[in-house]
C-alpha cells in the first residue's frame, strides 16, 4: 500500500467525502501506549443520522477499517 492510501486523512475522505456544508468530526481518539491499539473514531451527521467510522492503525503503518491482527505468544518447534 502506497503511503498516498495509508493518510489517516485521505482514509476519511475516501469514506466520507466530507465538505464545508458536512464537515467530519473526530468523535474518539485512542493513542495506545505499550503495543496498546490506535484507532479514531470518525463521526459526519447527515439529515437522516449520524454515521461513524472506526480506523485503525496498522503496524506498517497504514490505517484501516478493520483492526489488525493480535500478535500471539507462539512456540516453535525444531
């Protein structure tokens, strides 16, 4: 994934297609801390309701809709 589609802000705009008459508002924002998820919730209200989005951040860096994969303790044989 180019980092062109891996922008936070080019993620939201792709969903949302927001402009000065529906702006998008930032609704919950989680930085984890130690290995902890990052993800922002975004919210655009619209005449018929509020929509909102989660994305998360991936370990390549990239963010996403659907959140990364858990990093399990495995063991390993030889």
């Amino acid at each position: 994934m180019s980092i062109r589609e891996s922008n936070l802000r080019l993620q939201i705009g792709k969903w949302f297609a927001p402009t000065p008459a529906l702006p998008v508002r930032i609704k919950r924002l989680a930085l984890g801390r130690s290995g902890g998820r990052r993800y922002v919730a975004v919210e655009v209200s619209r005449y018929a309701g509020g929509t909102a989005i989660w994305f998360f951040r991936h370990r390549e860096g990239n963010w996403q809709v659907f959140p990364p994969d858990i990093k399990r303790p495995a063991l390993q044989l030889s």
